[in-house]
C-alpha cells in the first residue's frame, strides 16, 4: 500500500511539473512572436533630411479580408436566394468565388504615378502576347489597298514622326519599346493616340528596318490640302511643279521627293501609274518631304490640269542624246527616210505624235510659271505628257552625256533639271527686283 500510494504521488508531482514546462515555453513562444512582430512594425512618420514629412497610416483591410476569405473557406457559409416562385434554393460557395470575389480589388501602383508624370499626364499600355493589333500595324506597311481602305499610314523613327505631327498630322497608335523612345516625341501632341510599350523583340518582327529605332506610329491618311507645312520652306519656294508618270520604283519616287523639297518645288503631282507615295519604303528614301511640300497622289491628267495655274508651261525630261541622233546609212546607199511602212496604222501613229522640240537643260526654259514631267525609265512618258506640253508650250529638256552613256536615272535626271529651273528663276526674280530698283530711282 506503501509502494502504491508512493508511486501515485510520484506521479502527480510529474505531471505538475510537466504542466508548468508547457505553461512555460508557450509563455516563450508567444513573447518570441510579439517581439517578431515588434520588430517588422513601419514607424508612424518618416522625416526626411529636407524637412518634408510623410505619415503612413496602417489599414486593417488586408487582414479583414484574409479573415473574412478563412472564415467562409473554414465554415463552408451557405448562401440562400430567394427565387420567383417563393422557394428557397442554396449555394454553396466554392473557394473560386471567394478567390474571384476578392481578386477584383484595384490597388494603386504609386510607380504608375511618377512615370504618368514623367509623360506630361498620358497614359500607356502595354500589348499583351498575341495582340492583333501588332498584325494591324504590318497590314498598314504593306498593303497599299489597305491603306486606301483605312486610310491610314505607317511612319517609323522620330524624325519622320516629328515631322509629320510638326505638319498637322493626326496621330492614332504609336508603338514605343521604352520610355525614352517616347519622351523623344513631342508629348503635348499625343494626346488623342493611344500609347502602347511593346517588346523591341516583338518590333523587330514587323519591322522593315534592320535595325529599328523604337516607335512605329499610325497615322490619319494625310490631306496635302490641310496640312501646315513649315513657313521657311514655303517662303524659299519657287513657282515650279513636279510631275512624276508612271514611276514604279519606290526608291527612285522617294528620292524625287526629297530634291523636289530641297529644290523648292511649289508642289509633287503622281499619276495613277505612279508607286503609292505612302509606302514605308518611299517615305524613308523622301525623309520627311511629305511635310515639307503638298504631294497629291493618284491623280488623272485631268486632275493634274486643275492643279496646275492657268499660264503654267510644262516642260518633258528627255533621253535623248545628239550623239545618237544622226543615224548612219546602210550600206547598200538606200535611206530609211523614203521606205514605206507595211501597215497604216503605224504611219498615222508618228503623224498624231505630239510636236515637242528639244532643248539644252541650261538653256533659259524656266520662265514664270512651270512644270517638269519625269517619266519611268521602264514605261517612259505617257502621251498625255507630250501633249500636255505640246498645249502649253513646252520643250523637251536633254542634258548631254559622253558617248555611249544610253541614258541617267530618273532621280538623277530630276535633281539636275530641278535644280538647274530653280537657278534660272531666282535668277529671272533678281533681274526684276534690280529692274524695279532703277525704275524708282528714275
């Protein structure tokens, strides 16, 4: 009995002391907690070296809505909706709905902030994996009957698109691949456009470049009737009109471009046979000279005609080389001059050629008012040309070549004859004013 009542004993005093060791370390384990969590706290206000002060006010939200999340996700809450008929049907709420419920917070990026300030107020985007209008942008590039249909352009690099929002024109989509690409452009004329940041891998894909330059815009087809050119250019001008038929080749269109700008040219006219004048590739050989000077496209002759003043003379770029015009005489004595032709139609084709005379390039031909025609060097001139010129007087203009040189290119042959018309009518603008000048004095 003893032995019975001295191991009971021995027991109690045990499980007592194992009791307080328990008391104990939960005592630990919870003061460890509390210091933990002192430790991790945010301070109340934060005082910056400049004197500026900041106070930070806890929210207790994050943690209702964890508890709030537990809570129906542990008590499996049964929602009751009352239908039509009276009855009462039951829900239970899944942890998707709970997740959807709560996921449709919004909270505030204080980045999206300094970056909003940094663009002057605009708003960006960034395009997801697979957005079409990625596709947009490259259907735009290179579909000339998309472009008509949209009538929307493509430009790529900051320079052309400075120009043409310097211009007036109206911008919709630009494509950036970093903020500093976009703080290039002027900000304050991008308020209508939407912004979208793209990868620069996802650039390269769909651009022309080799190397693009980071922002690709889309545009409003451009009216050259509305747009505000620069006041330098149009004050440097001269009364002189650029013609281009049935030129194929973009690049060769894109580089007349350009001279015709630098020429001063009063304005660009492309027939129906022409390139389209918006191609990526055309607007990169004129950089820019669609805001520089008007440029209509796709135009019948009779259109031409109304752009045109009344007392213009249009004049025709020839190929035509007097070292070659003197044809040698076969060797049997007899003369082509004299043969007969086989069929009639042939004969009264060279009696209805237009009788336009030729000319040397520097040769006083730019007088008043006047036009230029360049042809294609695959078609030629259009006999709506020779007989346009015919009508008003025009000559053919040549520039001589050394022997055996057939004929130059069609850009190269514009830059001459523009410049070499540009030179004759400054030059004709000076002898008046000298002669008005003498007429005051007397």
């Amino acid at each position: 009995m003893a032995a019975l009542m001295y191991n009971v004993s021995r027991g109690c005093i045990i499980l007592r002391e194992h009791c307080l060791f328990l008391r104990g370390y939960n005592q630990t384990f919870v003061d460890s907690r509390r210091y933990a969590r002192a430790l991790r706290r945010r301070p109340v206000a934060v005082l910056y070296p400049n004197g500026e002060r900041e106070t930070r006010i806890k929210s207790n939200e994050p943690a209702n809505i964890k508890s709030n999340h537990e809570k129906l996700l542990r008590d499996s809450v049964i929602k009751t909706n009352k239908s039509v008929g009276g009855k009462y049907t039951k829900e239970k709420i899944t942890e998707a709905a709970v997740n959807k419920k709560y996921s449709s917070r919004v909270y505030v990026d204080e980045s999206a902030h300094t970056t909003k300030d940094k663009l002057g107020g605009l708003r960006f985007e960034k395009a997801p994996a697979g957005d079409n209008r990625l596709a947009h942008v490259a259907s735009v590039g290179h579909s000339r009957a998309f472009r008509d249909k949209e009538g929307k352009v493509l430009l790529e690099g900051r320079r052309l698109i400075c120009d043409a929002l310097a211009a007036g024109a109206s911008p919709q989509m630009i494509f950036f691949s970093s903020l500093e690409r976009l703080q290039e452009l002027p900000l304050d004329k991008l308020q209508q456009a939407k912004l979208i940041k793209v990868k620069y891998e996802d650039m390269k894909t769909w651009s022309d470049l080799v190397t693009p330059q980071g922002v690709i815009a889309i545009f409003s087809k451009p009216d050259a009737s509305r747009l505000a050119f620069p006041k330098d250019s149009r004050l440097q001008s001269v009364p002189l009109y650029l013609i281009c038929d049935n030129m194929r080749d973009a690049g060769n269109i894109g580089t007349i471009l350009r001279c015709a700008a630098a020429a001063g040219c009063d304005r660009v006219l492309l027939t129906k046979g022409c390139v389209d004048a918006w191609e990526p590739k055309v607007l990169r050989a004129a950089m820019g000279a669609h805001f520089r000077l008007p440029v209509f496209s796709n135009l019948d002759w009779d259109d031409i005609s109304n752009h045109l003043s009344t007392d213009v003379t249009v004049h025709v770029a020839d190929n035509y080389n007097p070292a070659f015009a003197a044809k040698p005489k076969p060797e049997n004595g007899s003369s082509d001059e004299y043969t007969e032709s086989d069929s009639d139609e042939e004969s009264d084709d060279e009696l209805l050629l237009p009788c336009v005379k030729h000319k040397m390039y520097y040769e006083g031909w730019a007088q008043k008012n006047s036009a230029l025609v360049i042809g294609g060097e695959t078609h030629g001139l259009s006999m709506e040309a020779l007989r346009l010129a015919e009508k008003t007087g025009g000559r053919r203009l040549f520039v001589p070549m050394a022997a055996g040189v057939q004929s130059l290119n069609s850009a190269m042959a514009a830059s001459i004859l523009l410049f070499e018309g540009r030179r004759q009518l400054l030059l004709l603008e000076n002898r008046k004013e000298r002669s008005q000048k003498r007429s005051k004095l007397y």
